[in-house]
C-alpha cells in the first residue's frame, strides 16, 4: 500500500518535529508512509498568490491516479474507529492514497477540485503544524485498531 503525505513547510519548533519523528516512527511498523515537504510560499503576502504557489508545488507529487484525501476543517468528521474504517476502505480500494495538510491559508480551488474526499480532525482550527502530530496519531490509531492492538480504549 502506498501511503503519501504532503505537508506545507517546514516544522519548527522542536516539540512538534518531535512527536512527528515519534509517529513517523511507529508508522513503519504499518505502512510505507511517504513525507513530503514542499516550501511554504514566502514570496507574496497575498493569500491568492501564496495558494496558486503552493497549488503548483502541491500538484508535482500528486500522480493521476492517486487517491487525494485533504485534511481540511469543512470535511466529514469521523470518531477514531470510523476514521480506521475509512482508511481500510481507502487501502482496499485505492492503489495510492495521498494525504495533504494545507498551510497556512488552507488549499486553493484547483486542490480542492481535485480532492477526491475531505476529511476534518476537528471542528476547531488548529496550527497546520499541530495538525500534522494530531494527524499521524490518528494515522498510527487507526493501524492500531484495524490490527486488534491494544493502543486504542473505547
């Protein structure tokens, strides 16, 4: 199974860089997950700008037939256990999963045309850097449970 993830930016502060090692980590044990980074655009400060920016760098490592999944506040919420369904869904039925967490100002249409599905962690907005942790845990959780492992208590 092919697993991506595209990120925006680079991580700063050592807390987060270190509990996205940890998961990263434990994920290898499950699945080949391949971290993208692409560089936040610093060239504008125009939000359009700075998206069509990222759009470009973004659409590079999206392959054709890649199942595009962005973790976005505007899609389905789904509990730990329902997130480990849809996942096993995906890995069943999809030959290249890929994952993208916008930066700072979200994604821009042409992403969001692209999407094949939208998935939301929360209803509260978070730091696209807090998202990634969160987001691999969950990532790690639902391995955990499609695996019988004990890591998750209902």
């Amino acid at each position: 199974m092919a697993i991506k993830l595209i990120v925006i930016g680079p991580t700063k502060e050592t807390f987060y860089k270190e509990s996205e090692n940890e998961y990263l980590k434990r994920l290898t044990k499950y699945c080949k997950l391949n971290y993208i980074q692409i560089p936040a655009s610093r060239k504008s400060i125009i939000r359009e700008e700075c998206l069509a920016m990222e759009s470009s760098s973004i659409k590079k490592h999206i392959g054709p037939s890649d199942f595009v999944l962005l973790l976005d506040e505007k899609g389905d919420y789904y509990s730990s256990r329902q997130f480990a369904e849809e996942l096993n869904l995906k890995l069943v039925n999809q030959s290249n999963i890929t994952f993208i967490i916008g930066g700072a100002f979200g994604f821009s249409d042409d992403i969001r045309q692209r999407a094949d599905s939208l998935w939301s962690l929360s209803k509260l907005t978070f730091p696209h850097h807090l998202v990634r942790t969160v987001f691999l845990e969950q990532l790690y959780r639902a391995f955990t449970i499609l695996n019988g492992e004990s890591y998750h208590n209902d």
